[in-house]
C-alpha cells in the first residue's frame, strides 16, 4: 500500500511540472507573440506614413525613400481604402481565380476593422476631410507562431504519452514473466511433497483403514493438487469449458466452511441450476475463494457472507457481500491493483489475480458494486453464459 501511495505522489509530482512547464512555454511564446505584434505595428504605421507622403507628393517630390518603404513590405497582409471605403491599393495578399476579387477584399477589410488593425491617415490641408485607411492582419510569420506552442505542447503530449505506455507496458510485460516463473516454479517444487503426500496417505490407509481422520487429510491433499494445478495454469491459455457455476460455488463454500470460524455464516440464495457458463473451473474456484477469504478478513472472522446469483440473456450473475468494514468509495479500483492490502501481512494480491482470472482469462467483470464504511462490502462478477 505504501509503494503505491507513493508511485502515485510521483505521479502527480511530474503531471504538476509538466503542467508548470507548458504553462511557462506558452506564456513565453504569448510574450513573443506580443513582441512581435508591437513590431509590426509600427512598421504598419511607417508604411501607412509612406502612404500618406505618396498621396500628397507633387512632381518635384523624391520619392525614392517612400516606395523603398512601401516596396518593403513583403509579409504583412495590408489592404488600402479611402474615404468612400472603396478599396485603392493590397498588399501580401493571394485571391484565387475563380473568388470574386472585390468581394474577398470587402470580407477582409470588414475583418480587420473588427481586430481593430486600422490606422487612418487624413490628407491634410490639400485634401480637406479626406482620407484613406490601411487595413491590415498579422503576418503568415505571427500567426503560425502564434499557433506554434499549442502544436508543440500536443506533440509533446502525443510524444509523452507514447512513452508511457511503452514503459508500462515493457513494466506490465516484464511483470508478468516474473509472476509466471514463479507461479509454474511454484508449481513445480510442490509436485514432489505432494506426491511424497499421496504415497503416504495409501500406506496409511493400508495400515490404518478405519482411520477417521484419513479422509481429511486425502481431501487436503487433494486440495494441495488443486492449488498446485492453478499455479502451473498461470501464463497459459486457460480452456474454457461450460460448467455448472452454481455446483463450483457450493464447493468452494462448503470447503471454506469447514475451515471457518461458526461465527462466520453463509447465506447462498441461488438461481435455478444448473447455470451454465464458460468457465475454467479450477481458476474460477480460486477467485471465489480469494473473495470469501477477504470477506472475512474484513469483518475480522465474525459476521455474515451472502453469495446471490442470478441471470440475465448474456450473463451470469455473482454477486458477494459481507457484513465487514466496508471500503472507501476513492477505493473502489484500488483496490484491484496489486500491493494495495489493509492487513499487515499479505502481498495484496488476491484481488488482483482474480481481477486478471475474470477479465483476461474469462472475459467477464469483477468490481465493488457498493459499499459503506462499517456496513459492509458487495463485490460482483459477470460471466458470459
């Protein structure tokens, strides 16, 4: 529970840099764009002068130095109107062919007064109450700056997030061989004490055959071949088969029973048997018995488990509540991660493998259905029939 708390404190740690940092890279870039704005401003407005000296400039007038500005002006879109708003003069800008000209230059002037890209000029004293306007926009250059930062940071996102998930899944993968190899390890060196079991349990029964205590200790044998034919299943494609569901949770009750405390009581309230559903039976009988194991650990070996079963068109129903501690809703998907455990032993496992039997293996669902602090827990799961 610790190292997961932690991973997660790590986590929001990098998601609140990655957020400061985009935030610092597009204020910069908005500083730069302002910048930049400013700059050709005042170029607009020296050209906009140039235009007023050509307008007023009679035949002894150089005007050299003027069109060298206005000849200057390669970026910046730039249309000229005068008094009557008829258009005189653009810049910088490309119409197509087959667009009416006089139109598109209208649909742009009327956009640029409404970004307020206007300087008026008026003629002077030569021309009274006349005078003509140069309308502009930002240039090609402004505006794919001004976009830049935003294409940056979701290729960066896109970049990130394509990292993540190749860690994770190089995590997960090398994960799960670990968890493999040592399942099948597992159970492989349990296969000779459990051999060596069986021998002597048949020497036993030769000599002691009225024995009562015989028949348990074959039953726990036999339940230690069971538990070490599911560890030698993990890793492998399970072979579904169509099985009576509402037989294997009566087995696993009845052998969990004789194992428990008299405090602990069953309530089963089954449907209509039988029910089948596709299932591998050994892995299925180590989820359920992992979720009436918890069951009692929460509610500290004293209280009630009711197992309720029911059916719709596609799916079994298998519903599992205790009368135990209860979980905090925050927790409802934690609590399927492996590590995450409230007891202090355990490796906080169980309801991850019978997460990943259920959905990976049977695909079918496990999840908190509800749950209340001091009241107790419903856990669910969903089979495909």
């Amino acid at each position: 529970m610790q190292w997961i708390n932690s991973f997660r404190r790590i986590k929001i740690v990098l998601i609140i840099c990655a957020a400061l940092i985009a935030a610092i890279s597009l204020f910069i870039s908005d500083a730069l764009v302002s910048d930049l704005k400013q700059e050709e401003l005042r170029k607009m407005q020296v050209w906009a002068e140039a235009m007023r000296s050509l307008n007023s400039a009679d035949e002894s007038t150089d005007l050299s130095l003027v069109l060298t500005v206005l000849d200057g002006n390669n970026t910046i879109p730039v249309i000229v109107t005068d008094t009557k708003g008829a258009i005189n003069n653009f810049r910088n800008i490309e119409i197509d062919a087959d667009d009416d000209s006089l139109a598109v230059l209208l649909g742009m002037v009327a956009t640029m007064r409404a970004d307020g890209n206007i300087i008026r000029i008026d003629l002077g004293a030569d021309a009274p109450g006349e005078y003509i306007e140069v309308c502009y926009s930002d240039s090609l250059i402004l505006t794919r700056l001004a976009y830049y930062p935003y294409i940056q940071l979701l290729v960066a996102v896109v970049f990130f997030l394509v990292c993540l998930v190749a860690i994770l899944s190089s995590k997960r993968a090398e994960q799960d061989r670990v968890w493999v190899g040592l399942s099948k390890e597992t159970a492989h060196q349990l296969g000779t004490p459990i051999s060596s079991l069986m021998a002597w349990t048949e020497v036993l029964r030769d000599k002691y055959p009225a024995d009562e205590l015989l028949p348990e200790m074959e039953k726990d044998v036999a339940r230690l071949r069971t538990i070490a034919e599911r560890f030698s299943k993990i890793g492998s494609a399970p072979e579904p088969q169509s099985d009576d569901i509402v037989a294997l949770l009566e087995r696993v009750v009845e052998y969990i029973k004789r194992r428990t405390s008299n405090k602990v009581q069953f309530v089963c309230h089954f449907t209509k048997r039988p029910l089948n559903v596709r299932m591998n039976s050994p892995l299925m009988e180590w989820v359920v018995e992992n979720l009436c194991k918890n069951a009692i650990d929460a509610m500290n070996g004293e209280g009630t488990i009711t197992i309720d079963v029911s059916q719709n068109e596609e799916c079994a129903v298998i519903d599992f509540s205790d009368t135990g501690k209860g979980i905090q809703k925050s927790c409802f998907k934690t609590v399927f991660e492996p590590g995450y455990t409230t007891k202090r032993r355990g490796w906080g496992l169980g309801l991850s493998l019978a997460k990943r039997i259920t959905e990976q293996y049977h695909k079918g669902r496990i999840y908190v259905k509800n749950s209340e602090l001091g009241k107790g827990t419903t856990f669910r799961i969903e089979l495909k029939k």
